[in-house]
C-alpha cells in the first residue's frame, strides 16, 4: 500500500518567480543601502584615506562600511547592480539582506502570502539552491569579454557551448528526453558567485537586539535547518583549505566530459565513462580527474567558545564547530568576540570517529553572515556626526584631558598613568628602512606598585578598549605560552606552531598582570617581542620567524610585595636591566597615606559602589570604551614626522638626561639607565602626542609633555618624599614647573644655563586646571623665597642654585 501523498506547505516554483521579481525590481530605500551597494569594489576606486575607518554599529561588515564620496555610477536597482558585479567578475559573493526581502514582502500586500522570509529562516539551506537558481535566470551579460587570464573555466565554457547547443538541438529536433545531467556543465560549476543571507535584524532597542544572538549552550535540536545567530569567541581557526564542489574527468575513449557534483563530507570518485557512447561500444572508458576544469571553493573551520558571562556557576564553556566557505574566510581571527549567523545541519561522523561514535551525530554550523563586536583599528569608519563632534571638541584644546579621564573612569586619581596608557593605545610610528630594518612604533609601559592601587583593574580596561586585547598572567603563562608553542595537529596529525598569548595580540595590546611572578626564563622570552617584535622559533624541525607587533603593559609588585623605602629602588623593582630598559615608562606606584587623598579615594570607591557608576567629572565630558576606541582609530591614521628644530630639542633634552643621570648615580636614586632606548621612547611617545592632536608634525610642546611623563615615570620614587608637602595650589605649581626643569620641558635654548621660558611654562600650567592668579601668586611667593627669579623683562624664569654658586666661590679661592 502507498504512502499518502502530503501537499507541501509552499510552492516553490512561485516562490522562485517571487524571488527573481525581487532580484530585479528591489531599490534600497535609504541612502545608506544605496551607497553601501555602491561600495561593492572597494579598493579599486581611490576613495579618500579619511573615510577608511568603521562604525562602531551593529550592522555587520555591509552596513559598517563609511559613507564615501560619491561613484560615478547612479544608484540602480541594488541585487541587479550586484548581478552585474558578479557577471563582470569585480565581486563573488552575493549577499540577500532579509530586510529588503522583508520589505519586498510587506509592499506585495496581504493577499500576496507567500511566506518569503519565515521559510528562509527556517529551512535556509534548500532555499540558499532556490535563490541561487533565481539568480541565475536574472543574471546579466557580462560587459567585458572574459580572457584567459580571468579564469581557465571562462574559456572551457566559451569552448564547449556551441557542443552543449548541439546536443540540445539534435535532442530537441528528435523529441527526445533533456540531456543527460553528466553531458552539459551542472549549476554549480558555472556559478561564479556564493550567495549568503544577511539575517533580519531584530526590531527594538539593543537589549532586544542583543538577546537574539543565542550562547552556544542554548543551541538546540529545534534549530536544526534554521538561520540562527549565535555569539561567541573565536578559540581556534583552521588554515584554509581548498573544497572541492564538483569533479571533471574526461574519457580517455570518447573525449567526454563528465562533471560530479560533490554535496556530502565523502564520495567515490568515477572511474567509468556513463556516457552514451562508451555504453553503446561497450568501451568501458577510463576516467581521469581534471583539476583546471573542476571547481573548488575556499573552505576554514572556526571553533568558537562561549563567553565567560554566558557560562551558568559550576559549568564548562563549551564549544560549536562552524563551517566558512567562499568569501567569509579569512574574516575571523583566533581572540574575536563575534556573532555568526549561520545554518545549523548535522553531519555524521566519518573514518574511525564513526565506528567510536557509533549512534552520536555531530552538528556544526554552516557561517552566513558574520559580525565583529571590535573591529581593527583600521576597518573602523567613522560617521560624519561623530567627525563633526570630533572637530568641535579638538578646537577646545581639552582632547587630552577628556580622553585620559575616560580611562577607567571608575579608578580614582593616576591622572599620569592613565596618560600613559592612552598615548600606549595610540602608539607612535613604526619606521622601516630601506635596507629592512625596522624601528618599532608601540610603546611598552610597566606598573609597578603596592597592592590594592587598581593596576590589574586598569590592565582589564585597557584589553577592553584595545581591538585585539589579551589579558594573562605571570604565574598562569609559561615561555612558550606567551610566545608559541608546537603540538600535534588534531586533523593531520602534522606538527604545527600555536601562537602564544603574544602573537595572538599582534597589532594589539598583551597585558601581563604578576610580572615580577614570572620565571626568569619564561621573561627572557618576550626580550626579543619587546624590541624587535618579532619571535624566533626553532624546534621539532620547525624554523620561522612569527610577527608579534604588539605593546607590552605589564604590572608587578615590589620585591617583597610592598615598596621599602630603606633599600634602594634598584633592590625594590628586582627585575633585569635589560628589561628595564625596553619599557618606555615605568611607572612606581606607592601607596602612602594622606589625609586629604584618602579621604577623596574613600568618597570615590563608596560613590562607585552607591551608585553604580563613576562620579561626574570637572568637565563633565566621559567617553565610553567604543568612543575611547573611535578617537583612537583617527589618531593612529596619522604618521606625524619630526621637523629639524623639534630634533635640536630633543638632542639637548637627551644630553640633560644622561647629566641628571650621572648625579642621580652619585647620590644613589637611579633606577634606570637612561639610554638610547629612553630617547627613542621619548620620540614614540611625541609622535603619540602629535597623533592625539591630529596633526602630521611633532612640536616642541608635544616633546616637553613626553619628557614630563618620563620624568613623572621618575619621579614617583621619590612619593614618600613629597608626602610631607602641603597641597595648596602654590606647592603643587612649585612641583610642576620643578618637574619641568628637571626633564628640560620649556626650557630656552640647549637648557644648559638652567632657565625657563615663563610664557610656555605659563601654558603648561594652566592647562593643568590652575587659576592665573594662582600660577602670579606661586611665582611671587617663590620669588620672595629666592628658590628661583624673573629675568629679561619677565620672560624668563631662572632658577637661584645655591650649592653651585657656592662651589663657583670655592674654585675661585684656589
């Protein structure tokens, strides 16, 4: 007895026809769809450098491109355009935007039911064939004749139409069946295109928006077939490997060529000719592969792990195995926090896994669409509005006061450190010579303090704001942790190099909490990523050369967990000089008691707990993370040069160093060696300043300010020192300008005669928040003092050094 017969819920030949009429009719109603479709050949149309940033929205890699500056094509028809492209062989992918097709579907009309978008959802991988088909019929001719040089299938296709059309013809003449699948070229060869759907974004706010894309956990066996977007991070990804989609032999009797399809993880190759006249002869052809004329397409596996926040108490974060063809590979790097929408199919197990696994199925998720949460510095765009505000804010000459405040906002005071670590995220320029050398450009920062003043918290942020940002820690990173390690691969049982935590953060930040933890082989590791940026491998048979182009910020306690002021701060920091070294600041943080500071510190850790949130700043202008992020990308678009006076600047500063040095080695308070390195640092973080300003040349201010955190980076050993200072605004300004002599910031001519331009030190002053009258009555006070007097009709400052002119007298005796 027959089965009955069930009538399908939707019809697909109309569904079809709905979906051709859409290819060609559909106009984006928004200019920012237009134009996004308009950005199809990007790359080859010399947009502007200005525009080559990208939104911080959640639209995905479509929608995040920038708004350019116009095409000379006239909007059209969006998919048709898109056809064209494809036809001409600009682009290969094909990407159906359920919200157009939503749109589409809305403007038939109620009576019009055809359930587009609802079957798409939910049996996506059969309607990826029917769309794929309705493109086809609707595709274009091309407008250039294809060449060799195009693609080897062009021409075999070019070649052997004419014989398709005969067979057709003879076929038809005589009534007979259509052709034999096996004698004419089958669909998927002569697609040049993978066609992927972009999901429907959801309607709402973004809390909605946010809980559409499921944790892998909550995958279930109802999504098998549907188009689901799920959330995770990239833990590993395979290399890209060819995938093979249709096999060409051709007979070595009859000269037929006969395409296989491929649509499983395995298949039997052909080995005899089915065509019609090696069964007529009863010739039994053999059949080689032809490799040219089959069609491969690009395939990766990523896995993906769920986030720490999805994973309920007590459980494991587990993981989703996802499938890339065509144009989404290469899109997802190991480390990205991503949302892919994608198709979730079984797949049986094969090989030897199948006899283990016996009745058990794998699933895995076939990739369609995918979205960054941070994207690279260099795909960010930038909107025209958050431009405009950009401009406005940087004429108040307060970009780097707003910017410093709005790293971690919620940590109270390290206004100096928190300096630091935003010129660390904008970093200077890398320089290469002609010859092949190569000048690093990242700048590396050490904090070193005691416990509980927030430096973990801080290096949380920082990997928070940064686009490739990765947090370890000194006791839980081996040497090859951090660098790379070699293990046996699980698919081709080959050995292969895994990255360590500093190749995975190449063009990013690594952040090392516990560094004075480390084991002194395992630091000796990262001497060679600090300056050269590179990590030389050579073991198991495996010698190569990894790029870990990467800023270094590491914090570390004191030799025995707190600071101690009786030994010297060599004793107290207990790491290598040849480590020291390569840091560019290195920061001491003390925590030493102060009435005034510690009641302002108790105030804003109980505002912070109170209120769930940081307390309002002076100005009131806080940038969060993205933003943070979006000011960062702008800058490091620059490439900012030194001119010739700001170089004789920086000369006679480094000679001043290297003086103050040599004192501070008699009295026994260096700590560091100051070297080239400190003056190459010096360079990096100008360069840093100058980025921050948006402009293409360093300036002597931007010189005195790097100068000023080196010597802050100093200074702050000497904190039990100063705690006895009173903290009226007169003291602090003696401070600030006495931190200024000593690093030779505003100083006139080489510095060696000790004085002080007074309009730049002014300047710097009150960009510091002090009051005019406060920076007169401070100058006035100390004059009265005899610490320092005006001169030259009150343009300079010179500083009135008793000891020496003591000394002078002495000489004079003799």
């Amino acid at each position: 007895m027959a089965l009955l017969t069930h009538k399908t819920l939707v019809n697909y030949e109309e569904q079809q026809a709905q979906f051709e009429d859409f290819l060609q009719t559909f106009k984006s109603s928004s200019t920012e769809a237009t134009e996004q479709l308009q950005d199809l050949n990007l790359g080859e149309d010399g947009q502007s450098d200005e525009y080559d940033f990208m939104d911080e929205s959640d639209d995905g890699a479509e929608g995040q491109r920038s708004r350019r500056q116009e095409h000379n094509r006239d909007p059209k028809k969006k998919y048709m355009q898109m056809l064209q492209d494809v036809a001409d062989r600009v682009t290969s992918q094909i990407t159906i935007d359920l919200d157009d097709l939503d749109a589409y579907e809305k403007s038939l009309g109620d009576e019009a039911d055809f359930k587009l978008v609802s079957s798409i959802e939910k049996n996506a991988f059969h309607y990826i064939e029917v769309f794929s088909r309705a493109a086809d019929k609707v595709m274009p001719e091309s407008v250039a004749e294809p060449n060799f040089k195009d693609d080897v299938l062009d021409i075999i296709m070019t070649q052997r139409s004419k014989r398709n059309e005969r067979i057709q013809e003879a076929q038809s003449a005589e009534d007979a069946a259509a052709p034999s699948p096996e004698s004419i070229f089958p669909p998927a060869l002569t697609r040049r295109y993978t066609l992927n759907f972009k999901p429907i974004t959801p309607s709402g706010s973004s809390s909605d928006r946010s809980s559409k894309a499921l944790a892998v956990r909550n995958v279930r066996g109802e999504h098998l077939g549907h188009l689901i977007t799920v959330r995770g991070i990239a833990t590993r990804v395979s290399d890209i490997k060819p995938s093979v989609q249709v096999n060409a032999y051709s007979c070595d009797r009859c000269g037929c060529e006969i395409f296989q399809p491929i649509t499983t993880k395995q298949f039997t190759p052909m080995v005899e000719c089915p065509s019609e006249e090696c069964k007529m002869n009863n010739t039994k052809g053999q059949l080689f592969l032809s490799t040219r004329a089959s069609k491969f397409l690009p395939f990766q596996e990523v896995k993906i792990q769920e986030m720490a926040d999805q994973v309920p108490v007590g459980h494991i974060p587990r993981q989703l195995t996802v499938h890339c063809h065509g144009a989404l590979v290469r899109q997802i790097n190991p480390g990205d926090v991503i949302d892919i929408a994608g198709i979730f199919l079984p797949t049986p197990y094969t090989g030897f896994k199948a006899i283990k696994a016996g009745l058990l199925t794998d699933t895995y998720l076939e990739a369609q669409y995918v979205n960054q949460h941070k994207k690279a510095y260099d795909d960010i765009v930038l909107a025209q509005p958050t431009l405009r505000r950009m401009n406005e804010l940087e004429r108040t000459g307060q970009l780097y006061e707003y910017l410093s405040r709005s790293i971690a906002p919620e940590i109270f005071g390290h206004i100096d450190v928190k300096k630091a670590l935003l010129l660390q995220l904008i970093g200077g320029v890398t320089k290469e010579m002609g010859d092949g050398m190569r000048i690093r450009g990242d700048i590396n920062v050490c904090l070193m303090g005691d416990p509980g003043v927030a430096k973990s918290q801080l290096l949380k942020y920082i990997t928070k704001v940064a686009p490739r940002g990765v947090y370890t820690t000194g006791r839980g990173s081996s040497g090859v942790g951090l660098t790379a390690a070699v293990m046996r691969d699980p698919v081709t049982d080959e050995m292969v190099l895994e990255g360590g935590a500093l190749v995975l953060a190449d063009n990013g930040m690594c952040c090392i909490d516990e560094f004075d933890k480390m084991d002194d082989g395992d630091r000796t590791a990262i001497h060679e990523v600090m300056e050269q940026q590179t990590i030389s491998i050579s073991k198991a048979g495996i010698t190569t050369t990894l790029n870990a182009r990467t800023s270094i910020l590491a914090a570390a306690n004191p030799l025995y967990g707190r600071y101690n002021p009786r030994i010297s701060p060599v004793e107290n920091i207990n790491l290598p000089a040849a480590l020291l070294s390569r840091f560019d600041v290195l920061f001491l943080i003390l925590d030493t008691p102060s009435r005034d500071s510690d009641e302002e510190l108790a105030r804003h850790v109980t505002h912070v707990h109170m209120h769930n949130a940081h307390p309002e700043a002076p100005g009131g202008i806080i940038f969060s993370p993205a933003e943070v992020r979006q000011w960062v990308a702008r800058a490091r678009s620059f490439r900012p040069v030194v001119p010739k006076e700001v170089s004789d600047y920086m000369v006679g500063a480094y000679v001043r160093m290297r003086q103050q040095q040599k004192r501070d080695e008699g009295s026994k308070k260096a700590f560091t060696h100051t070297s080239p390195r400190t003056l190459l640092g010096v360079v990096r973080l100008a360069q840093a300043l100058a980025r921050l300003r948006f402009s293409e040349e360093v300036i002597t201010e931007d010189v005195d300010e790097a100068l000023r955190i080196t010597e802050v980076s100093k200074a702050s050993l000497y904190a039990e020192e100063r705690g006895r200072d009173d903290h009226t605004p007169s003291s602090k300004i003696y401070h600030l300008i006495r931190s200024m002599a000593a690093s030779g910031a505003a100083a006139v001519g080489d510095g060696s005669r000790g004085e002080l331009d007074l309009r730049r030190v002014r300047e710097r002053v009150l960009a510091k928040g002090f009051t005019a009258d406060q920076f007169e009555q401070a100058i006035d006070e100390y004059a009265l003092l005899d610490v320092w007097q005006t001169a030259a009709e009150g343009t300079r400052l010179v500083f009135i050094e008793a000891g020496n002119e003591d000394q002078d007298m002495g000489d004079d005796d003799f």
